[in-house]
C-alpha cells in the first residue's frame, strides 16, 4: 500500500507548483546506503588511454576497459550483494588496418557480505570474486619459431578471490573517503591451457588504498555530497606474484612484484568522465601477453563506477 502510495504522490507531482515540485523531489529522493557505496567503490573504472603513453609497451592508438557493473540486491538495507560485469579490455595497435587484437574478455560475479552492523558509516564486507579471463583464441600457444603466438594463441583461466574491503578513513582531511583492500587470488584448473603450467603465477596477493576526495557542498550545513563522483581519487595497488612461474625465487621482486598508481581528476564542468592518469610496472596483463614486463606512464579518460 505505501509503495501504491509513493506513485500515486508521484503522479500528482507535475500538477504541484515549483516549489511544492521541489520539496517533494527532495522527501521521494532515495540516498545509497553506506553499504552499497562502498561496493560501488570496489568496481574497476572504465578508462581509455590516449596512445600507449611512455614506456616499452607496442604503440597503441589507443588501450580501453570497457566495464559495466550490475549490481544485485534485495533491499536497501540488505548484508548481502552481489554485481556482475562482462568487462572487456581491448588494444587497438598502431598498425596498418589499426587491429584491435585478442581482446581481453573477463566476465565476472561478485559476492558481498557485510560484516559489521547495519547503520555502520564506517562498512567493512568479505568478497568473492569468479572470473572467467581468455582472449576468445582457440590456436596454437607457440609458433614454429618457439614465440608466444600473440595473434590467435589460447589464452584461458578461471580463478576465485577472496578478500577482504573496508572504509577507515585515517587521513587528516574531512572531506574524503578512504578504503582499504586485501585479497588473495588463487586459479583452478578449469578449461585453463596447459602451456600456462610454470609460466603463470596461479596464486596471487592483491592489496590496494583507495582515497576519494569530494567537494563540499555550498548549504549552510557544509555536508559532503557523497551522492556526488569525487572531485579526486589516487589509488596505488600491489601485486605479489605467489605461484610458480619460471623458476624465479619466492623472493624475486623484480618478477614477482606489479604496482600500479592510479590518479584521477574531476573538473567542475565534467559529471560523470575524469582526467586519468596512469603509471603501471609489472607482469603484461593483456592476456597472452603476461610473458613480458612492461612499465608505462599514460593519460587518458576514466568513468566512474562509483555513483
């Protein structure tokens, strides 16, 4: 009956006068509970590079993650949630017909449960991740040479990640949220091409800090407009290669360690796309070709997720 209630209120709204329209915006508005925000905030954005940026990666027109997220719950207070993503990351070479080769194609569901109370501003939640990751290639991994065969090579894994996503902010600014991640990742031997076996890491130590800086809001209150994308978001993020992959040392850093730092910009005449700025060092995560380190430096756009 409340629900038959609310649309019919809604109905009626047009008839009303400007400021009865507004008033009644502001009472039917529904804000995102504490819990879903931070899941929202634990989604890859979509980006798009311009170029390959500098560093040793093949020239590129352009690199894009192309990653939409849908996120499942049964109720705005719930503790559980879950989101789902076909997320596809793609390379368009600098070359002649501008190929967009072996796409990345890793579809995704996602697992939540919040840990902590429910009104909690401050959400701590476990997750489970499953992951399909290939580049839809069904030839030979090698070619005749002994090469890694980057053009039509099978590349196919499966993996679960479990870990851990909190909210603790503990920098000395009013106007940010902060968030913590931990998780371990670790591959089955599901449908995953045998050429991997020694050459992959499949068991993998994810950690990352998340900072989201947000403008204040101009009423009297001073409130954060946390319904609002932030303004700024710096996120640096480690990978600790655990698993077996080419003999290298449990303690090699120079194979086993990826870092990534992610810097983000919002102008005032832009809603919902950012300035991105990206520097990665590590094990190439474009599919086939993981065989090669890579360190780069790249600019581009970013959509966030987190709204």
């Amino acid at each position: 009956m409340k629900k038959l209630e609310t649309y019919l209120l809604v109905g009626f709204v047009p008839c009303l006068g400007l400021e009865n329209l507004k008033a009644q915006t502001e009472v039917l508005q529904v804000t995102e509970n504490s819990f879903f925000r931070t899941i929202r905030a634990n989604q890859t954005d979509s980006y798009i590079t311009f170029s390959q940026g500098i560093g040793n990666m093949e020239p590129l027109i352009f690199e894009a993650l192309i990653a939409p997220y849908f996120l499942l719950r049964t109720s705005r207070d719930a503790k559980w949630g879950a989101t789902i993503s076909p997320a596809i990351l793609m390379r368009m070479y600098a070359e002649e017909s501008l190929p967009v080769r072996t796409p990345s194609y890793m579809s995704e569901i996602c697992f939540y449960h919040k840990s902590n109370k429910t009104g909690d501003e401050k959400v701590k939640y476990l997750f489970l991740n499953l992951t399909h990751h290939s580049n839809g290639q069904d030839g030979d991994f090698f070619n005749q040479d002994g090469s890694f065969n980057t053009i039509s090579g099978n590349f196919s894994i499966n993996y679960l990640e479990l870990g851990l996503f909190l909210n603790q902010n503990v920098l000395p600014f009013s106007n940010t949220n902060e968030y913590f991640k931990s998780s371990l990742e670790y591959h089955i031997d599901l449908e995953r091409a045998e050429e991997l076996e020694g050459r992959y890491s499949f068991i993998r130590w994810h950690n990352s800090f998340q900072v989201f800086r947000f403008l204040e809001s101009n009423n009297a209150s001073k409130k954060l407009e946390f319904d609002k994308n932030p303004a700024v978001q710096n996120r640096p993020e480690t990978t600790w290669l655990i698993g077996n992959m080419n003999d290298a040392s449990f303690f090699n850093f120079k194979e086993r360690f990826n870092f990534t730092l992610t810097m983000a910009y919002r102008p005032k005449f832009l809603s919902d796309v950012s300035l991105y700025a990206n520097f990665y060092s590590g094990e190439d995560y474009y599919n086939i070709n993981f065989y090669q380190r890579i360190a780069v430096f790249r600019i581009g756009l970013q959509a966030y997720s987190f709204k």
